[in-house]
C-alpha cells in the first residue's frame, strides 16, 4: 500500500508561485475555465448522445440513413442546449432548500457582498437548506444568469465569522473558475445516473477530481486570514467525529436532507466538505483522494 494523501504528498502551495509570478493565479484560472467549459459541453453532449442516436437509427430504418443522421444531429444539439439551460434548475430541485432575500441574512450578505468584489464574479443569489449538515455549495447556470450560492442552516450555526468567510470564498471561487457550471451539468447528468445506480463514482469522474484541493488554495489568497478556512474544514471533521456512529448524515437529519440516499449520491462532490458521515481518519482522508476534507486541511495548515 503507498503512502497516505498529506499536505507532503500534495501539490504545492499557490503561495511561493504567487510571490514569484503575480500572473501565475491568472494563468490557472485562464486554464480551469476553459477545462470546465469543456467538461461541460461533453456531458450535456453525452447526455443527449442516447436519444439522438436512438431517433436517428428509427428514422434512418423508416426514411433513409440520410435523414436519420440529420435527425441525430438535429436532436443532439437540441437536447444538448436544453441540458445546459434546465441543468441548474435541475440540480436545485434535487439539493432543495429555498432562495432567501439578502435582508434576511444581512451578516452574510454582506460578507458574500465584499468577497464578490475581491474574487471578482457577479453577486450570488443566496439559497438556503434547512438542514443541520454544515456544508455548503455553489451552481450557476448559463452566463448571463447570477449564481447561487447555497449554504445550510447548520454552517451558519456552526461556523464564526473568519472561517465563514473561508468557505464562502472557496465558493465564489468555484463560479470564478466556471466550477459552478459544470457542477449544476454533472448533478443534472452524471450526478443522477450516479444515484439511479446507488454510488458517487460516476459523478466525482465528471466533475474532475482535485478540484476542492484547488479552491481552497485560490481561497486562501482571496481571505484577510487564510487559516479561517482550514479552521473551517477541521470544524467540519470535529463535528462528524463527535456524532454517533448511528448517524450516517449529521443526524438528525430530514427526510428530504441532500446528504442521505439518492440526493446524496447525486450531489455529494459538489459540498466544501464531501465526507459527510465518513467516520474515522483513515476513511475521512482515503488514500490519494485530494478532495478529502482532512487532507484538504492538511495542506492549508502551511498558510
């Protein structure tokens, strides 16, 4: 067995590169944009790659495999679009929860307010899920649309305001990077064929792995004090360890909460923290997987 994921084993910091290249945080953002605009045209392709060729070859057997391709592509393109402009209504109606006005929650409002301007995205709309899981998460539809950014009534009860600002910063630099779009694509695609067959896997390999590991470095530099968010994430891993085993999801959790069942499985490496309900180190932080919450930690404790 190889040696265990750590903040050894990681790739490095952001900090040194900044300081040596103020253009290199450019640079990759330029790149992870592009990476996700690709991501997400190949599942909204993929996915409407089935009923295209299941119309085109009915049509091709009736009328000629001249019109049956050209209904092929005719469908494609056409359930394609409609992936991408459906997906973040979609991926809303399997996380649930609720928009709120900025007046309701005028704290953070204002510290997404500020943050926005920093990392430089449009204002998120806010949305809110009644859930004791603190956790959070960010989708975004197609460009001219504003964001959402989501977040459960338990990160606003179990979090302070510096490492609130952590997590939401991680967030808006997941719409910054288009993160936020091709996860609204992947929880419409993959992330349902992934709890259609009771697993995650399907929708981790869509969504790209590393990409958590990523944020929170471009995070840290965007934050007043960078350790907030490693405070953060260790407050996560805190709280799961202190449930009882019985509790798989944070418990008590309602039935409709994102982090159990289907909705789970369809959702699950969208959250900050996707080890909801792993107990123990070892399963917190598995071996290579950059996007556990504790090795993710790991590696912001050099901030």
């Amino acid at each position: 067995m190889g040696p265990r994921t750590s903040a050894a084993a990681a790739p490095a910091s952001p900090v040194v590169g900044a300081l040596s290249d103020p253009f290199a945080a450019d640079r990759r953002n330029e790149a992870r944009v592009r990476a996700n605009r690709n991501r997400t045209f190949l599942l909204a392709t993929a996915s409407a790659a089935v009923p295209a060729v299941v119309l085109g070859a009915v049509l091709g057997g009736v009328a000629g495999t001249a019109a049956g391709a050209v209904v092929a592509v005719v469908v494609l393109v056409c359930v394609a679009a409609l992936v991408v402009r459906e997906a973040l209504r979609i991926a809303l109606a399997v996380i649930g929860g609720h928009a709120v006005r900025e007046e309701e929650l005028p704290a953070l409002a204002n510290q997404v307010d500020g943050l926005s301007a920093t990392v430089g995205v449009r204002r998120p709309r806010l949305w809110v899920v009644e859930d004791p899981v603190p956790n959070a998460c960010a989708l975004s539809g197609r460009r001219d649309a504003r964001p959402v950014l989501i977040v459960t009534t338990g990160l606003l009860e179990l979090l302070g305001i510096i490492e609130l600002e952590g997590v939401l910063a991680h967030e808006l630099v997941h719409m910054k990077r288009e993160d936020a779009a091709a996860s609204a694509v992947a929880v419409a695609t993959a992330g349902l064929v992934s709890a259609a067959f009771g697993g995650d896997r399907v929708l981790h390999r869509a969504l790209g792995r590393g990409r958590e590991y990523e944020a929170d470095q471009a995070a840290a530099l965007a934050v007043r004090y960078p350790p907030g968010l490693r405070d953060a994430l260790v407050a996560f891993g805190a709280r799961a360890a202190s449930l009882p085993a019985s509790a798989p999801s944070g418990a008590p959790t309602p039935a409709h909460s994102p982090f159990c069942g289907w909705r789970w499985a369809a959702t699950r490496w969208i959250w900050i923290d996707p080890m909801v309900g792993v107990a123990g180190p070892a399963e917190r932080a598995p071996i290579g997987e950059l996007d556990a919450t504790d090795v993710r930690a790991e590696a912001l404790a050099q901030w």
